[in-house]
C-alpha cells in the first residue's frame, strides 16, 4: 500500500485513535405511526409523527440523528414514503406498494449486532453466510442488491458482487430496507430481494458520543494462537513499506521479459529480496489477547434562515482474533474414502477502520445529502497445517502467512426535491474499492517415512518444484472503480388516482485484478537436509547462490486481467389507486449493458490470451405489484416480475484467488452467461395494535441458466470454479409475526415494560434441470469455450447453492417504554445448504448452520449527569459449531469443519 493510502487512510481514523470508545449500536425512539387518514391523502411528512396512543421511547441514549423515525432513501423513493390513496396508519411496512421490511435503528439496537450483516439476517427470509454475504430466501450473494442511499457500491471483496455487510457498522446506518418483490425504479439485477442502507443525515440537535467496548470467545481468548510479527502498525490495520514490493521485483514487474526468460542471477536477484523474516515466521501465542474496539460519533444542526444544515461524524477502530482448529479432509474416490486427512490451526486477526461524514441541508421540502464513507476492513492471517497424505503414507506440514486489505472509499451527492406535487431526485457518486494481499507465503515439508530414506524420519522441503515441494510467495492487486448517476421524476398525473415516475441511471464499473505468483524452484541436487531448516533460513542468500535456487512464476499466462461493465437504463412506473383500498405498482425497465473481460498483455511474447468474455445484453424487465386492503388491518399482495443475474466479475476472470476465509482456491470461467429469473409472489398480511403484524406469503421463481460453482480436489486443496446450469425453479412460503404486548396490568415492575415477539420462518424448495442433451460451456485455456454435457457438472433435482430448506428467527424481549432497558433472547436456525457442486460425480459440499441462541441486555443509566448505554451480549450460547462436509451412504468427509465457541462481549457507550 503506498504512503498516499496510507496516509488517506490515517486522516479518516485519526479521531477513533485519540478517544477511548466502542463500536456500539445507535440508539433511538419508538417507531413511529399516525392514523390520520387525511394526512395520508393529503400526502403529508408523517416522519415525526407519533404513534397515537403509545409513549414513545425515552431512552437517555438516544440518537438525536435518527429519533424521527425510519430515513430511506432510494431512487424513486416516493413509493415508499408517500402512498396515494391509501387509508391507515403510517407504518413503511404496511403502507408501501412493494414487499418491504425495514429495520430502523431501533430494531437494530435491540439484537445488539455490531454490523449490518448480522442485523438484517433477522429478516425474514434472510440469511447471514458468516462471510458477511446475506442470503435471501435461501438464493446466493448473486441474486442480492445492495445499495447505500440509494446507489450502487463495488466490492473489495472478489468473491462476492456486492460490498460484504459486515464491514458497515450499525452506528453509521439509520435504516435498513428490504424489498423482496421487484419494482423498475431498482436496477434490474434483482434475483431475491434489494437491501438498501441508508445513512444519517440532519440531528435534531448536536451530540457527542463516545465508547469502548472488549469481547473475545471461549475458543479464542487468553488460549493459544498462531501469529507473526508483520509490522508494528499491524494492530491499526495499516502497514509500513516492509510489504512494498522489494525494487528488484518492482522492476520485474515493470518490464515486458517472463521470469522464465531471465538469467538465474537475475531469478535471484528477487528471490533473496522476497525473504522476509517477519512476515513469514509464525510463532505459537499462548495467551491470545482479548479484542478490542472504539469509537466517536458526533453531529449538530444549524439554522440557516429557513434552511437548516446538518453534520454527521463518525470514526471506529475494531481488533479482533479468532483462532479456528479446522478438520479438512479429502477424497480419494466417488466412495469418499480419504486421500489427505490434516488439521489446519488458523489465527485470523482482523482490523476494522471506518469513517464516516456526511452534510445534510433541508431547504423548506428539499433535501441534500453528501455522503463520504471510508471503510478498511483487514485480515493478518497465520495457519499452520500437518496431516497426512493417505496415498503414500507422507506426513505434511504446511504453513502460511497472509495481509489482506480491503477498502473502500465512497462519495454520494443526492437531491430529493419537491415542488408542490412533481417529485425529483437527483443522484450521483463515486466509488472506489482496492484489495491488496502482498506477500502471501505458502510452505509444504514432507516426512517420507520412508526407512530407506536418509531423512525419512523429518520434515524437509528440497525446493524442488517439479516434484512438488511447495516454497511460494503471491501478490495480488485489486481495484475497482464506480461512476453512477440517475434521475427520478414523479408526478400524479390524476390526483389521487394515478402517480407517475420515470427515471434514468447510468453506471459504469471498470476493475483492475492481478495475481503474480512465485515458487523457488531448485534442482535435484538440493540437499535433503538442508531442506530441514525453517523457512527463513531456508531462503537464505547464502543458501540461494551455493545451490543455484532459481525463481519461477507460475501466474505468467495469465497475470493481469481487466474487466468493465457500463449500464445505460431507463424506467417507467405507475401508482395506481382505482379506489380506496387498492394500489397497484406497474412498470417496466429497459437495460442495455455491455460487460467485457480480457487479459492484459503485460509480457512481449505473452500467450493464450484467449480468455475474453464479451457480453452485450438488453432487456425489458416488466414488474407489477397488487396491494388490496380487503378489511382494515388486512390486505393482500400479488407480483410478479422478470429480472436478469449477470455473472460476477470474479467468476469469469480466468486467474486463481485464495480465500483466506475457507482456504479454498477459486477460478473464473470466461464462458458464463447471463442469468434471467421469472418471479411470482402471493402474500397475506394481517396488521393489529400497536406495530404488531402477521403475514404469510407464497413465492415462484424460475432461473434460465443459473450460475453455480463446483468443485475438484488435490492433495489438500480443494479448487471451486463455475458454470451454467440449464435451468433452476425454486418456491417456498414464509410466515412472519411481531407482536407488541403492554404489560402495564400487571403493575409494579411491569408497569412500563412491554413484551416484543418477532418470529419469522421461511420454508424453501429449489431443483435444477438437467436434462441428458444440455450442455454448458468450460473455458480451457489455448482451446477457448468447448461445450461439456452439463450431467458431467450438475445433477438433474438437486437443490441450488446456498438454498437452505428451512430459515427460522426468533426474538423474545421485554423493554421499558419511559427509559433505556432491553432485555432480548435471539434464536435463529437454517438448515442444511449446499456450498459448491461436487465434480466429477462427487457428491456436493453441503453445510450445516443449525441452531443458534444469543442473548443481549442493554441498561441506561446516568453517572455525574452523564448518560450511559452499558451493554452485554451473550452469542452462541448453545456452542453450535461450523460443519461443511461431503456425504454418501455411511462415509463422511469434513472438508472445513471446526469448533466456534461462545462469545461475550460488553461495552460501554456515552453521550454529551
């Protein structure tokens, strides 16, 4: 990372370091509703209204940011706020034409998350994958949107098309919105649902709050771990030019000559400079430190004649350890009897810096909004491996080190205004999102065992890469950069009767990806035993030019690749309200996009660059909504749309990405294609007292050639790539309650309490469709695209990725209704899902989540007339434990399963 990032980087995260604070989840009043029928025709702001009859919450903690009530902000966001011709209370859920659920900063704070993609996994229907990617109705990261504020963000992260919501902390964040049903006004890759973050925009009055917090778990904490040293800004998530490309690889890489066509002493050259000891030697920790994690978050607001100008603030610092103790297993045949059987003890130390400023300004009906985020999200990585290769009988033992950098830095401007009745939104941004890992080091030794041989009886590793003495070092770069605007119209056209929206958008990704990989690589007359010392001295300068260790780059046919995605769309939508009770949503858009991935020659006598994907694709994507209040507090709704998934940047680069969260190797397939999804949806709700809710719904969708990973095994690697399946439907049913419960009648203590029930459960079935003719497209590399029968990759029934059977949540709580008191119970259950395809006729990776039980207290109280927020979190009370495996018949292999442990956090958080 260069000193310019970093020091971009530091000036973000320079109020986090001077205060003492915590990471902690925003506080905030009562949601908010009024049934005031004429309000509502009158198209009235009923955002601070107050729920009739209902005290609000008052909590000494509250954020003055967003104590008005639920903020969402989308392009063409009039269909969720404002409702022509409805009757009824002010309830987004309720009164919104579209599926919606939002989570206001107050449900937020009740499961006591600390991240976004924990708190809105308790959707219905939603599902965190533990990686940050959210599932929704049991459909992969790939047929989610995720927006902030309404616009498109690109992900640091290569193996996921959307930002990883566990990098965005709840304190930044003053609703989350859901919308599984599709309207035009979203952009047209919308498989299962939309997830859209808005941020905080005007306080009601300046605040300061501050916090700091320590957590840690019972298999981690105060036990052993595995780290190394790095550099001594480490701890901070940033790092010193230790991890720079050394000169005389900077060199290399700045020429046009393959490494293979360099003179050895030139090959060495660079292999002594890519010694590094402190980042390759990994030391044993035994008393693990806890983790820890602060803080600040200020605002204020000014009057300005008649407009009034808002700031937000906020800047936090995390640092965490988990050490997992991993069974990963492979097969040897279709029977799964084992090949390799080894234990990997991994230490992830990850560092979270976020920043965030946004200026608000409300001009009479006008809004203005100039959001800044900056996001660093690192991983410091050490493993240590040993098991045995059953084929034969060797013991290995394999060690890794590992930096990985994510960041994003992100710039919003939007205008929402409003000039009596003709609504227009104006929206533009800028984003950018870099990856980095430097100097990811991998090494094997081998025990023969062998009694014949003269170091049998120890671990060597002869530096001979022929026969697979594994001594490795990668750097991989990644940046992606984000152009977007759009424009929003709408106006009723028929008072009343008919509102009319049409917008635009136009997007256009570009992305950067390398990956250069280097093996020491020596003859046959390496000495075994010198192959005993460890791997710094193994590296030695003196040990490089006695025996001739020369430098060979495995990643020189395809090393760097560029990729872009330019959307042009434009979309035309219809509230329509024929009478009171009924609302209908319509509308279609058009999208025209031309996505291309092609390596970059970087080498004068480079090959194979065969490996382009050209996708030029427009649709018409119609979607339709029926709201029809059959009685008051019941309605019914009914959809139904045509959406398309493209494939992943990730998934048709032709380049291998080591996943540091699974230790699994991906490859892309140039030969993808576009994905097209039919949806339907049937749905009931049932609304009673205050903020309580029923509903069940139906829903249907059928997938032309959806996108599904697969997987092959080697030695203890297990490498996944992708390609398209024929076709895939999938339907299921979900029934959700909330129910809020007064228990002033039961005096005394319970005067001011009340009970808050939110239970959710989703049902889901999915198959693909393989019929003996079809076929799928494989990239292979000096061949191109060669059709394959699709059999040889899927199996005709089998469900889809990621779709678990069954998805439950459950939330049981009691909480005082006049101060800052909660005490919540939080349950949640997925079933069994499949991760990747087996190849080969291997049976597919399946994993099971089970059954999860946290539990959170949060206490106010007030110390020298300072409110305070104290609050404990109790996670995985039940001690549920990570399973991902392959099964048949009576054999089952664990190919990344571990123990998680309990986890217990506390913190503490005030406000000025």
């Amino acid at each position: 990372m260069s000193i310019g990032k970093q020091l971009a980087g530091w000036l973000l995260i320079t109020t986090a370091l001077t205060t003492p604070g915590a990471v902690f989840a925003q506080d905030q009043g009562q949601p908010e509703e009024e049934a005031v029928a004429d309000e509502i025709a009158t198209g009235e702001d009923l955002t601070t209204q107050e729920p009739a009859g209902e005290p609000p919450l008052e909590d000494p903690a509250a954020d003055p940011a967003t104590d008005e009530g639920p903020d969402v902000s989308i392009p063409g966001g009039g269909n969720i706020i404002t409702v022509t011709g409805r009757r009824g209370p002010r309830d987004i859920t309720r009164s919104s034409t579209q599926v919606v659920s939002v989570l206001s900063t107050e449900d937020i704070a009740r499961t006591g998350d600390g991240d976004i993609a924990s708190a809105i996994s308790r959707v219905t229907g939603l599902s965190d994958n533990g990686d940050g990617r959210v599932f929704v109705r049991g459909l992969g990261d790939r047929y989610s949107l995720a927006l902030l504020n309404g616009l498109p963000l690109p992900s640091p992260n290569p193996l996921s098309r959307v930002v990883p919501l566990d990098i965005f902390p709840t304190d930044i964040v003053a609703s989350s919105l859901v919308q599984k049903t599709y309207s035009a006004n979203f952009p047209g890759e919308f498989g299962g649902g939309v997830i859209n973050l808005t941020t905080t925009a005007v306080p009601d009055e300046g605040f300061l709050k501050i916090g700091f917090g320590v957590s840690g778990d019972t298999i981690t904490t105060f036990g052993d771990s595995v780290q190394y040293y790095g550099s001594s800004y480490d701890k901070f998530g940033f790092t010193t030019e230790r991890r720079d490309a050394p000169p005389a690889l900077q060199a290399y890489f700045n020429g046009n000559t393959q490494l293979s066509d360099l003179p050895l002493a030139d090959q060495q050259a660079i292999a002594t400079q890519l010694n590094v000891p402190n980042l390759l030697l990994v030391q044993e920790v035994s008393q693990t430190q806890p983790n820890f994690s602060g803080g600040i978050t200020l605002g204020d607001a000014y009057d300005i004649g008649t407009a009034r100008l808002g700031i937000i603030a906020t800047a936090n610092l995390s640092n965490s350890f988990t050490t997992r103790n991993v069974i990963s297993q492979t097969p040897d045949d279709l029977d799964l009897n084992l090949r390799t059987d080894f234990r990997d003890f991994v230490t992830n130390n990850r560092i979270t810096a976020n920043a965030l400023i946004g200026l608000g300004l409300e001009i009479d009906e006008h809004r203005f909004r100039w959001t800044n985020v900056y996001i660093r999200d690192t991983l410091k990585q050490a493993v240590i491996s040993r098991g045995q290769n059953l084929q034969d009988g060797d013991d290995e033992l394999q060690q890794s080190t590992g930096w990985f950098e994510r960041q994003l830095i992100d710039s919003q401007l939007i205008a929402e205004l409003e000039f009596g009745d003709l609504e227009i939104d104006l929206r533009g941004g800028y984003a950018q999102t870099d990856r980095e890992s430097p100097f990811e080091y991998e090494f094997e030794y081998v025990r023969t065992n062998n009694a014949g041989d003269e170091t049998g009886d120890i671990f060597v590793n002869p530096l001979n890469r022929i026969r697979g003495d594994l001594a490795q070092v990668s750097f991989s770069d990644l940046t992606e950069k984000l152009w977007y605007g759009g424009a929003d119209v709408s106006y009723p056209v028929i008072p009343d009767l008919v509102t009319l929206t049409v917008g635009g958008a136009y997007s256009d990704t570009s992305r950067i990806s390398s990956f250069r990989q280097f093996l020491w690589d020596s003859d046959s007359d390496f000495p075994s035993g010198v192959g005993a010392l460890r791997p710094d001295l193994l590296l030695g300068d003196a040990i490089i030019e006695f025996y001739d260790v020369g430098l060979f780059e495995t990643s020189q046919v395809f090393p760097v690749f560029a990729a872009d995605l330019e959307i042009k769309a434009g979309y035309v939508k219809a509230d329509i309200a024929p009478f009171d009770g009924l609302t209908i949503d319509i509308g279609v858009r058009y999208e025209d996009a031309v996505q291309t991935v092609s390596p970059v020659q970087i080498f004068s006598n480079q090959q194979n660059l065969d490996a382009v994907t050209s996708l030029a694709n427009d649709y018409f994507l119609p979607g339709a909504t029926i709201t029809w209040e059959v009685a008051d507090g019941f309605q019914l709704r009914a959809s139904g749309s045509k959406t398309i998934a493209r494939p992943q940047f990730r998934e048709l680069i032709f380049q291998p990405y080591t996943d540091p969260e699974s230790n699994r190797t991906f490859v892309g397939n140039p030969a993808l294609q576009d994905s097209t999804l039919t949806n339907a949806e049937l749905r009931g709700e049932y609304y009673f007292g205050s903020g309580s809710r029923f509903a069940v719904a139906g829903f249907w969708k059928k997938i032309d050639n959806p996108i599904e990973p697969f997987s092959g095994f080697t030695d203890n690697d297990q490498t996944t790539q992708f390609a398209n399946a024929p076709e895939a439907t999938l339907w299921g049913g979900e029934v959700e309650l909330q129910w809020n419960y007064d228990l002033i009648d039961l005096g005394g203590w319970f005067e001011s309490k009340r009970a808050v029930v939110v239970a959710n459960y989703t049902y889901t079935q999915s198959e693909l469709k393989v019929g003996d003719d079809d076929e799928t497209l494989i990239f292979t590399p000096g061949v191109g695209s060669v059709p394959r029968p699709a059999s040889s990759f899927f199996f005709d029934g089998f469900p889809l990725t990621g779709q678990s059977d069954h998805i439950a949540n459950l939330q049981i709580g009691i909480e005082d209704l006049d101060k800052l008191q909660q005490a919540t119970f939080i349950m949640s259950y997925a079933s069994e899902r499949v991760t990747s395809r087996g190849a080969g006729g291997l049976p597919d990776i399946l994993e099971n989540p089970g059954f999860r039980l946290d539990f959170v207290v949060r206490e106010g109280i007030t110390i020298a007339d300072v409110p305070l927020e104290l609050k404990l979190e109790m996670r995985n009370l039940t001690g549920r434990d990570n399973f991902e495996y392959l099964a048949t018949g009576t054999n089952r292999i664990e190919v990344n399963s571990f123990d998680v442990g309990r986890s217990f956090s506390f913190s503490v958080s005030a406000e000025f």
